[in-house]
C-alpha cells in the first residue's frame, strides 16, 4: 500500500532481518544458535511479549559498530520508503547496546548516518526517539538519559518499552521530568499487554503526549472517552497483535471500532522483521482482513502526520 503515510511506532533493532543478521554476524565474527535464515525464522513463534523480546534481544548481539547500525537503519529506510512511508519515527533501545559494552555513541552516530541523508536518499524525513527499558531500573534510565545529553540535537523524544506488565509508567516519573526539562517530546508504550490503567498513568505521570499501542485501552469506555476528549493519539501496530497474542486473529483486532468511537487511530509496524510486514503491509492486512474504507485508510494516514512531531510546514509537505 503506497498511500503516503508516517510510522510513528517502529523499534529499528526491530527491523532486523534474518538475512542481515547473517551478514553482521559474520562481518563481526558473532556466532548465531540458529544453522540458517530458515531455522531463525523458525524461532518467530511468539507466545506472547517477552517470548518475542528475548530473540529480539539475543539477536542484538550482531550489532556491534557504527557501520551496523547504519545498515540497519538503511535497510529499514528503503523498504519503508517503498511502502509509501514518507516520515518515520524511530525508536532505539540503548540500554540493550551499552549493557553490551557499545558506547552509546557508537548507536546514535550510526543511527545518523542513515537518518541524515534520509530524506535525500530515500525521501523519508525522519526523528529519533529514545526508549528506556522499562524491566530496567528507574536509575538506569537516569543514567542513559544523562548519557544521551551529547547528542540531544539528534533526539526528538523519549520512549518507554519491553516487558510491560509490572512495571508501570509511574516509575519512571523523575526520569520523563528530567527529558521535559531538556525539551524532549515524550511517549511511552501502554496497555499493550498491560491494563488500561497503564494509559491514565502514562498520561498522568509522564506527560505523554501519544500512547504506544494503548490498545487495552477499549476496556475502559471512560477512558475511550477521555482519549477521544483530549485528541490523544495511539499508534496501534495491528500485526504485531496477532504475533504477540494480544489479539486473537486480525479480524478481531478492534480498530474499526476504534475508528468508530472517534479515537485518533495510526496503523504502524512495531518490529516489521518480525511480525510479518512493514508499515504498507500493516494498512494492506487491515484493509483486506477488518474491510476498512478508503476513507478510513485515508484518515489513518492523514492521522499519522498529524500526530508526527513534524512543525506544521514540514508535516505539509510530507503528506
Ligand atoms: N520492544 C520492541 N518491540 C516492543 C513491543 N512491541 N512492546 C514493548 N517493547 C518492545
Ligand atoms: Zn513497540
């Protein structure tokens, strides 16, 4: 689907695919469990969240330079681009590197190599948003925001992500505080696997200003209510449901009733490598499977400028 679109919701280690792993494993002499692309793709059966998170986090171990990361970052600006994507949003998780020993400026100044010659290369625009880990302590993400602090021409926002449940957004008060403080944008994963109480939090406590997935959120008509009230926005990643198990089969993932209770609804691919499609692949999915209109489609992709961190001349001429 090539309808011009901005994904707002996309971990770029998410978009590693089998292939390349191969390919950075053996430029950095890292050995892989996994005989061949076709046994790794074996592996992407998820049971649910942290089934997925801990291959996503294994797989990491390829990434070790620079160099890495702009390939990564490339390949995934590429296929987006041919998918219609004309904007991107990107989440990284540096946690997950410099646990590993990379410095994080080794993932940043990778990461830019690409993004900086985005709109050039690929005719995508693109920001950078940091995620903190969320299974991680609330020091750490301290800790990482401090680390960030020379490259924050490079960063738009701040993120939360990983194992959700039980580890609420409340505790990461001081640290989104201290991002607000610097002029970070700020988001934070909600009511994907965790309640929708979740969302009133990320809300509440953390000042977001969209909600990552916010899909449980359905649970609650109050808070439909509000979210509606207050133009919230939530970036659903309808394949990545499916995958994880928070939806039973795509036709039963809820967003044409979403759509339908005036909530400001964006289709996105969260980890596209692992979940079955791109940003395209997830507007073609909801179209054929929930039978979406074209001006449903349409209001999905003007929605996902809308709430993009674009300025108002930049987001015009995206569309
Ligand atoms: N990290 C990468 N993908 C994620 C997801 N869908 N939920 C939480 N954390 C993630
Ligand atoms: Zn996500």
């Amino acid at each position: 689907m090539s309808l011009p679109k901005a994904e707002l919701h996309l971990h770029i280690e998410g978009t590693l695919e089998p292939e390349l792993a191969f390919e950075l494993a053996a430029r950095n002499g890292v050995t892989l469990p996994y005989a061949d692309t076709d046994e790794l793709r074996e592996a992407y059966r998820f049971e649910d969240l942290q089934s997925f998170l801990n291959l996503y986090y294994e797989l990491m171990a390829v990434l070790r330079t620079e160099r890495d990361f702009e390939d990564l970052a490339n390949a995934y600006l590429a296929r987006a681009a041919a998918q219609g994507v004309r904007h991107a949003e990107i989440f990284f998780d540096p946690q997950a590197h410099t646990s590993r020993g990379l410095e994080l400026g080794t993932v940043v100044e990778g990461l830019w190599r690409a993004l900086g010659d985005s709109a050039s290369r690929h005719g995508v625009s693109t920001r950078l948003i940091m995620c903190f880990l969320r299974d991680e302590s609330a020091e750490s993400a301290l800790a990482t925001l401090d680390a960030a602090k020379p490259y924050l021409d490079r960063i738009t926002g701040v993120g939360l992500d990983s194992a959700e449940v039980g580890h609420p957004p409340a505790k990461f008060r001081e640290v989104y505080e201290a991002a607000a403080a610097l002029g970070l944008r700020r988001v934070a994963h909600a009511g994907e696997e965790g309640p929708p109480e979740y969302i009133t939090e990320a809300l509440d406590v953390l000042g977001v200003e969209r909600v990552d997935h916010g899909l449980r959120c359905v649970e609650d008509p109050a808070l439909v209510e509000r979210l509606v009230r207050e133009r919230v926005p939530l970036t659903l990643c309808p394949l990545s449901n499916v995958r994880l198990r928070t939806v039973d089969t795509l036709a039963d993932h809820p967003l044409p009733a979403m759509l339908d209770a005036g909530l400001i609804c964006t289709v996105n691919s969260d980890d596209p490598a692992y979940f079955g499609g791109y940003a395209g692949d997830n507007f073609d999915a909801v179209r054929g499977t929930l039978g979406l209109s074209e001006e449903r489609l349409r209001e999905l992709a003007r929605n996902s400028f809308l709430a993009s961190f674009l300025e108002d001349d930049e987001e015009l001429r995206a569309r």
